[in-house]
C-alpha cells in the first residue's frame, strides 16, 4: 500500500464522514459538507499526480482510483438532490451519473476487447471533473437560493453539457474501435 493509494482509500472512507456531516442539524453543516468534499476532490489530483511522478501506479490503484471518484460524486449528488428537490439540480446530477455508469461500462467492455486504450480519460473529461468538482463545492457549502449556490447550479448546467459532450467523444472512439 503506497501513499496515492491511501489517498484514494481516505476518499472512500470520507463518503460516510460526508454524508454524516450534510446532515447535522446545523447551519454550518453545508461549509463543512463542502470542506469534506474538498478535501477529496484534491485526493483525487493529489494521488494520480504522485503515482505518476513517483512511478507507484499499482493495480489496485488503477482499480480504486475512478471508483472511489464515482463514489463520491454520485453520493454529493444524491445528497445534493434530496436537499434542493430542484429539477435545475436533478437533471444535470443524473446526466452526470448515468454518463459515469455508461462510460465505466464501455471502459470495461473495451479493455476485454484489448482496446481500453481507444477510451482512455481525454481533456474533455478531466475538464468536465473540474467543473463537477467546483459545483459540486458550491453547492454543498450554500443552502439552496443562496447567490452562490445559484452559480453553482450554472456551473453544474455547464458540466452536464461537458459529460455530454465527453461521453459523445468515448462513444465515438469506441464506436471506431469496433467498426473495424
């Protein structure tokens, strides 16, 4: 076990502490939902750019790392669904996790095919995670109306179109994979 992989593992471990926090029946309860899911978005960079740069990637690794992001998100925003009961919100957050269920699908069913490479993470995609991540922040940290969390919904709106745009690219390529 190397550090990026504890760092993927203290992301998991996190979605109970985040979940337990969303919930307290306190004001500040939403900063500190934030914080925890803060705290794991930069887990998420932190571990792929130490197993890279120190040369640890693992299996394991290579196993936990998209789990533990999907995980995650899908649990912030399942909790960010109960808590705005918004169409505003729900639609992009199940565009989001449908687009993670058929993408993780396709990744599987290519690398059994040996062509896992033709879908590998493209720009889009990590562009798509940060505009996610950054949302997903503002909307935890602002009760529901609240300006900020108003401009998270925008920027969730934009990373909805990106999701789109990102699984449209991997289909493609896929698509190109077995046409051939």
């Amino acid at each position: 076990m190397n550090l990026p992989n504890i760092l993927t593992v203290s992301r998991i471990i996190l979605i109970p502490a985040l979940v337990l926090v969303f919930f307290m029946p306190f004001h500040w309860a939403y900063m500190a939902s934030a914080v925890v899911f803060a705290i794991a978005a930069i887990t998420d960079w932190l571990d792929g750019f130490l197993a890279r740069r120190w040369d640890q990637s693992t299996p394991l690794g290579a196993f936990l790392d998209p789990v533990a992001d999907k995980l995650i998100v899908s649990v912030a925003l399942a909790l960010l669904i109960h808590d705005y009961g918004s169409l505003f919100l729900t639609i992009p957050a199940i565009v989001i996790i449908g687009r993670e269920i058929v993408i993780s699908a396709l990744r599987e069913w290519m690398a059994e095919m040996g062509k896992r490479a033709s879908v590998a993470v493209s720009y889009i995609g990590k562009l798509k995670t940060g505009f996610q991540m950054v949302a997903i922040v503002l909307l935890l940290a602002y009760p529901p109306g609240e300006p900020v969390a108003r401009a998270g919904l925008v920027i969730l709106a934009i990373a909805a179109a990106l999701t789109l745009w990102s699984m449209s690219v991997y289909l493609k390529a896929a698509w190109e994979e077995m046409a051939d």
